[in-house]
C-alpha cells in the first residue's frame, strides 16, 4: 500500500526536522538535565503521545480542514514562528538561556512532565508542518486509502522521533558538563541553536508559492 521510497523520504525529512532544534528539543533537553534521564523519558512519553494525536488527526482529515481554511493554517504557523522567534531570542540575549544549563529548579513530579511533553508537541510548529503540509505529499491514491497511508507514514516517522530524542534525552546530562566547563563552547551552543530556531521560524512565515 505504502512504497518503500515513500517511507524513506518522510524518515529523510522527519530526521533533518528532529535534529533541528525546536520546542521539543528544548523541553527534553532541560528536563534531563534539571531532573536526570528518567524524568527526560517521562517527558518523551507526553511528546510521543503529541505525535500520536497529530497522526490521527491527520488521518481523520486535519489536512483538509486546513486547505478548505488556509486562514486558520496561515494563523497556525505564523504563531508557531513567533513562538520559535521567542526561543531564539532567549538564548541569544545577553546571558540568555540554554537547555544545558546546569541550574537547580524544583522537580516537576511525572503527571506534569508527561502533560507538558504532550502540550509542547502539540503546540511545536514544526510538527503541525511535518504532518499537515508534508506527510500528504507522500500518499498516492492509486494505493488505497489516503487515511491509511498516512497512519503508516505518521507512524513511522513517530518511531524515528522518539527514537532519536530518547537518545538526546540520554545523552543531555553528559553535553550539559561538557559545556559546563567550557564557557566559550557553550555561548557558541547558545547562538547556533538560536540562529537555527530564528532560520526555522523565518522559514515557517514565508508565505507559501502560488
């Protein structure tokens, strides 16, 4: 039903976009390091369960509502850009945030790192463009229900995601000491993930060719 050259051209895609700092990424990333690795996973799992909600909404026809409202996808990205702007910005200012930071914070207890997890995805711009924009242009028809390949796409790129963040989430305790210290290493984190975050934010504002 679903080619195999499809499957890997949503995995391509979906792994440039996991790689890319983002909300998810950010939100991972100062768990683990605040809490330690299982509360990092907790959190994964509400980010997974914001994957899920994503691909069968998409599957249900999320997509269609968007293209008969193209004002309601244009509000959808445009907030998700000036979110992403606002992350950049964070960690660009003077003494601005990163995600590495070793700072102590009260423990947020599992029912919250797993609901925070799901609500940042939700709300994360680059996944509503992954798979309301994206993931369609890899159905074909002529191979049986759209509904049903996007599940199949949709659930293959959650199977890289959460694989891919689990091992961000295991591995942001060791970079955080890394960059601990080495202050200049760190600021230099600092700007390149805020110039990724501004790039993907002025990308998603671009208006779309006629």
């Amino acid at each position: 039903m679903v080619t195999m050259t499809a499957v890997l051209g949503v995995l391509a895609v979906g792994f440039g976009l996991v790689l890319t700092p983002g909300p998810n990424m950010v939100y991972l990333v100062s768990r683990s390091v605040a809490q330690g690795r299982t509360a990092g996973l907790v959190s994964l799992g509400g980010v997974a369960a914001g994957f899920a909600v994503y691909v069968v909404a998409v599957a249900a026809g999320l997509g269609t509502v968007f293209t008969l409202v193209p004002a309601v996808y244009t509000a959808v990205k445009l907030a998700g850009a000036a979110y992403l702007l606002w992350l950049a910005w964070k960690a660009v200012r003077p003494g601005g945030d990163s995600p590495f930071d070793l700072t102590a914070s009260a423990p947020d207890p599992p029912r919250r790192l797993f609901t925070m997890g799901l609500v940042t995805n939700l709300l994360n711009p680059k996944i509503a463009v992954l798979y309301v924009s994206l993931l369609p242009q890899f159905t074909d028809p002529a191979r049986g229900p759209v509904a049903a390949q996007l599940l199949v796409l949709g659930l293959a790129h959650v199977v890289l995601a959460v694989a891919v963040n689990g091992l961000i989430v295991l591995g942001a305790g060791g970079v955080a000491g890394f960059l601990a210290r080495r202050p200049g290493v760190r600021r230099a984190q600092r700007y390149l993930m805020g110039t990724a975050l501004a790039g993907l934010a002025l990308a998603l504002a671009k208006p779309a060719a006629p």
